[in-house]
C-alpha cells in the first residue's frame, strides 16, 4: 500500500465570517492511498475549534497504517487516535478506493439510491448591503443559511426575509448566551426562518439547548458544535429536534452513519453539514446525503479555486456522480 500526504490551501471567493472567525484561506490535507494502480483520496479539513490544524492532520496521517484497506472498519480501529479530521481522510480514501477497485461509486457500495439532495447556499456575516447583493445574485437557490454572530444580524435576517421566497435557516455558531438565547430565537422565528443551529455555547450544555427548543416549538432547531460524535447524541435528545452530522467532526462515512443510527433511534432529525472543503471533501459527504433530512453540502460553492471536480450544482442540488469511487479527480 502505498500512501502520499500532502498539504494544499483552497481559497473562498470571499473573506468568510462567523460568529467565531474570519478567514479567507484555508489549509487542506489530502490523503492517497495506492494500490495495484489505483489511488483512492480523501481530504482532512480540520478546524482549530476542534484543537485540529493542517500541521496535525498532515503529521497523523504520514503515520496511518494500513494492512488490508478491504477491512475499512478494522483500518479505521487500528487509526483511532488519529483527529477526527484525518480520520475522515483516511475513511474517504478507503471507500474511494473500494469502489474503484469494484467499478461502482461509493452510494451503490453503501447500497443507497444515487443522491442528488437539495443544498443550502451559506450567507457568512456581512454588512447589510454585501449580503442584500449577494441575495440577488442567488436568487433562484431554493434554501440559504445565513451566518448570525449577534443581535444586530437579525435585522439582516429580516431583510431576507422580505427580499427573498427561498427556505431561510440561520446558524448562530453559538453566538447567544443561554439567557438571551430564547428571546434570539424567538425573534428569528417571527421573522419566518425554517430551522435554528446551534444558538448556544456547547459548553453551556443540554438544557441551555432546550430552553430554546421550547421557546421557539415547532421550529426545529439543530446542535451542532454540541454534536461530534455518535456519543454525544443520547444526552441532546429531547433537548435539541436533531444534530448536525459533518464527517470532520465525527472521523468520516461509517461514522457519520452511526451518528445518523443514533439519532433516528431518538426520534431526531439529522443535517449533514460540512466545513470549507473541496469537492473532494464534499462528495464524500454527499454520498450518504440521501439519509438527512436537511442538507448544508456546500462547501465546494464556495471557493474560488477548487482543486478537484466532478461534483456538479444545478437547480439548488449537489449532482453526485456515477463514477467509481468518490467520483471527483484532481484538475
């Protein structure tokens, strides 16, 4: 087996800003794993929030061992102290390489339909008028999620509101302390958005989530930063209507999927998220799309130099291909 790291930066079309950060740059590890001609890759975008960094992630995976990449979940066990981040590398460089080696893409391998979801288009914090032309330019997108870091941004969020027919979801990145968390969510529900991310700090735990959830009843509203791993979910249930599923966060496919198990056996919605990534990083994301009831894939839309392709967007939708594999290859 024969294994090749290495770094590269993608950068967004524009500066992006949450509640937390601003950047415009963002370093990116890629993983490829040869074997008789054929290379399966994967994309570990790490995130400082989670005390991860290109330097680690690049660090872990020079060290990944790999005996048998047919035994994903045994190659995946015996990697377990890897990042969350290079984990899911590691996972996406196994199922793209399975299924080139079997000619089938990665959803047929898994035994789903071909995935073509329905995608939110990301609004980062801006002043008023940036985010009143950007909201002309995606006119015809069915779902945006706009990006709140305080008080002042449900204004914007009200702006939209009046501007724009598309399906509104907000994501406050943890913005609200849990006193003024309520009265936040409140005031966004009026203003007509379909769904709330994670309006509280993690830290601040399950009930400041639920204070919220049943301020703002039937409006669902989503953990995130409160949700890793499959872990996390039996202690947010009944706290939160569903968690956010990002393949960075909990280590790659199969352990989105037991996040996604967990959550379904609570009666919970599930989001599939991303961070800023390639479409390599996307569609490995996308192959389990078809499972999640609200979908946030688009990382890959965002960036102005894209190292990958394959992944198509029409219509709102992130267009999976019928490749094998993964189905995105290096420009």
């Amino acid at each position: 087996m024969n294994v090749r790291v290495r770094r590269t930066t993608v950068h967004t079309q524009r500066t992006f800003t949450i509640a937390r950060s601003s950047a415009s740059a963002f370093g990116r590890v890629i993983l490829e794993l040869g074997a008789g001609g054929t290379v399966g890759r994967g994309e570990a975008a790490s995130t400082g929030y989670y005390g991860q960094s290109p330097e680690s992630d690049a660090a872990a995976l020079q060290a990944v061992k790999v005996s048998d990449p047919w035994d994903m979940e045994g190659t995946l066990r015996a990697n377990g102290a890897l990042p969350a981040s290079a984990l899911a590398a590691l996972d996406a460089a196994l199922h793209d390489l399975a299924g080139k080696r079997l000619g089938v893409p990665v959803w047929r391998l898994l035994g789903y339909a071909r995935p073509v979801p329905r995608t939110a288009y990301t609004l980062g914090i801006a002043d008023l008028d940036t985010t009143l032309a950007d909201l002309e330019r995606l006119s015809g997108h069915p779902i945006l999620k706009i990006k709140v870091g305080g008080w002042r941004d449900l204004e914007t969020v009200r702006e939209v509101r009046k501007r724009s027919h598309a399906e509104l979801w907000v994501d406050a990145n943890e913005a609200f302390s849990p006193d003024e968390a309520p009265e936040a969510a409140r005031e966004l529900k009026d203003a007509g958005i379909g769904m709330l991310e994670q309006p509280v700090p993690a830290a601040a735990g399950p009930e400041a989530l639920k204070r919220v959830t049943d301020a703002v009843y039937p409006l669902p509203v989503i953990a995130d930063e409160s949700s890793l791993t499959a872990r996390d979910v039996p202690r947010l249930s009944g706290c939160v209507s569903g968690v956010n599923v990002k393949l960075a966060k909990c280590g790659g496919i199969r352990r989105a999927l037991e996040m996604i198990h967990t959550a379904r056996a609570h009666g919970m919605l599930v989001m599939l998220g991303c961070m800023v990534e390639t479409s390599l990083g996307i569609s490995a994301a996308a192959q389990i799309s078809g499972l999640a009831d609200f979908v946030d894939l688009d990382g890959f839309l965002l960036l102005a130099d894209d190292p990958f392709e394959g992944l198509s967007f029409e219509g709102g939708r992130v267009v999976v291909p019928e490749r094998p594999g993964l189905g995105v290859e290096p420009r």
